[in-house]
C-alpha cells in the first residue's frame, strides 16, 4: 500500500513538471513572438508565428535563437514546397499562355530563392545578423514577385491576369514565414 502511495506522489510529480515545462516552452514561443511582432505594422503576425512555432518539432524548451533557426528551417521547407507545388502545377497543365507564364516566374523565382535561404541559414549561424536580413528580404521578395506576376500582388501593370494565382496561399504563407523569422532575429 506504501509503495502505491508513493508510485502515485511519484507520478503526480512527474507529471506536474511535464505539464510545467510545456507551459514554459509554450510561454518561451508566446514570449518571443509577442516581442518579435510588437514594433512596427506586424502585429497581426503574432498568433501566425505562435501557431507555426509551437507546432514545430524542438520548439519545446527552444530559447529565442533556438526558435529563429526553427523559423528559419520552416521557411526553407516551405519554399521548398512551394517550389515542387508550382513544378506539379505545371505538370498538370490546362493554363492559358499568361498563366504559364506567371508559373514560370514563379518557379525561377522560388529555385533562386531557396538558394538565398541557404546563405541566410549561414548568416545566422555565424551570426551575421546583417547579411541575414538582407538575405531574407531577397527569399520574401520571391514570393511577392510571384503574386506580382499573376497580377495580385500590387506590382501588375495593365496586363493582370482575370483569374486568382493558385499559389496565393502558398505566396502568403511564405511571406509570412519570412516575416517572422526576420523578426525574431532581430531582437536576438
């Protein structure tokens, strides 16, 4: 009966400090997404950054670096992503000559784009805060060309395409991930 009493105590213990230190790494994601999104325009981003990151594998007891490079790898799996999302959108055909054509960008875009990422992950490893935003606007700028080149993305010029890009929510997405892991790198 002891032993069952102190199995019991042992287990409660053990399972309010689990509980504990998932509150923390969840407070720790919160925490440096709050801070990350409080200057500036980008406060709408902050449930976006919150959501991603705690859903990240290693967010748990990551501290504020630790979630910039988490941010970081998510970006570069994304427009991963979205680069074999536009490879099997032109596969499956059936897109007028414009719409092609705005694919193409799209593509040549994301593949330049996911070597910049690869140069940003080196800035931030070696900390180069500098060159890692300069970096990281040249990888969102993919994704806004690629809005710009199906006509929604503010930059199209008389020739907008009449349907809605397929790779709107993929664009967002990608803005958004970019956005946020430059943000958290820079309150490092």
């Amino acid at each position: 009966m002891a032993a069952r009493l102190v199995f019991s105590l042992l287990l409660t213990v053990a399972c309010s400090h689990a509980a504990l230190a998932a509150a923390a790494s969840s407070s720790a994601v919160e925490d440096t997404c709050a801070k990350a999104t409080a200057s500036g325009s980008r406060k709408d981003l902050a449930p976006f950054c919150v959501s991603t990151l705690q859903a990240a594998p290693g967010s748990a007891g990551a501290d504020a670096r630790g979630l910039a490079v988490i941010a970081t790898n998510l970006t570069l799996a994304n427009y991963t992503a979205a680069y074999a999302t536009i490879k099997a959108l032109q596969r499956r055909g059936g897109w007028s000559e414009r719409e092609r054509a705005a694919l193409a960008t799209c593509r040549q875009l994301y593949i330049e784009a996911l070597n910049v990422v690869h140069s940003a992950i080196h800035a931030l490893n070696t900390g180069q805060t500098q060159a890692y935003v300069a970096d990281m606007g040249v990888v969102r700028r993919a994704a806004t060309g690629c809005e710009d080149a199906f006509g929604f993305g503010g930059g199209g010029v008389g020739n907008q395409l009449a349907t809605e890009s397929p790779l709107h929510k993929v664009d967002d997405d990608a803005i958004n991930l970019t956005t946020v892991a430059t943000l958290i790198v820079l309150i490092l």
